[in-house]
C-alpha cells in the first residue's frame, strides 16, 4: 500500500509541478506531465492489491504491470482506481461506516469527472475547476482512508 501511495502521489506531484512550470513560463517539461500515468497505474493496481488482501484478511503479493505507453497505463489506472476504491467502499460498508463510504463515492466520482474534463478545450479557467475537482477528489479519499484506518485502530484496542 505505501509503495503504491508513492507512485500515486509522485505521478500527482510530477503533473503539478509541470502545470506550475508550465504556468508560470519557465517551460514545458512534457515528461513531468506525461510521467502521471507510467506512476499512477501501478501505483493504483498496488494499492488494489493490498486493499484486496484486507478485504479477504490475508496479504497478496504485489504485481507492477508495465506497458508500452500512455493508452495502456490509463486502462490500468483506470481498472486500479475504480478497484480500489470499489474495495475500499465495500471495507467500510462491512465495517458499518457511511462516513467513509460517502467520502470513497466522492473521490472516485471526481476521478471521473476528472476523466471527462481531459478531453475538453483547456484554458485557465478550466485547469482551475479541474484543480477544484481534485482537491475535492483527494481530500475525500483523504478522509475515507483516514477514516478507515481510525476504525481498524479502535478495533486494535478492543
């Protein structure tokens, strides 16, 4: 899981930094930007991964998938993401928390909406609302997760 917590926010990272670059004219790094989806799919298929082994109570084994380019790792980070936060939603359900699951059904809903807002003209104004819409997406998962984990250290001390 914190091996494909990295890469998620390494990928994230990487993108800001070439959008802030990029912003500010210093230059276009396109690698920085590109570099979001060769972290971002095993980064998520990690984090499914290990997601999956506490829904079943046991760890599983960690599989990096690698393909030749962009098309690719986007059907993987797309598969990883809604994995995972599938996974996640159902964890929190079991544990009877609708905080969580709400927070889980937020982030993924802003990751599709995020996926839909690609496609379209990109301005300014449009990279701000896709900044709103992730932050939004990230804080949820944020809190879901945090939520989760305050859950399972309760039931650590009972």
């Amino acid at each position: 899981m914190l091996s494909g917590s990295i890469l998620v926010f390494s990928g994230g990272l990487l993108k800001a930094i070439w959008k802030l670059l990029f912003t500010l004219g210093v230059g276009d790094y396109i690698f920085l930007s590109e570099s979001q989806f060769i972290l971002l799919a095993p980064g998520f298929i990690m984090m499914l991964m290990s997601a999956s082994g506490m829904l079943e109570k046991k760890q599983t084994k960690t599989l990096a998938a690698m393909a030749t380019w962009k098309i690719p790792f986007l059907a993987i980070m797309t598969i990883g993401s809604s994995g995972l936060h599938t996974v996640l939603i159902l964890i929190a359900s079991r544990k009877k928390l609708r905080s969580a699951m709400f927070a889980f059904l937020v982030s993924i809903l802003s990751t599709f909406l995020m996926a839909r807002m690609a496609s379209m003209t990109q301005s300014i104004q449009q990279q701000w609302v896709e900044q709103g819409v992730n932050s939004l997406g990230q804080t949820a998962f944020a809190t879901g997760s945090y939520l989760l984990y305050a859950s399972s250290n309760r039931e650590k001390i009972h």
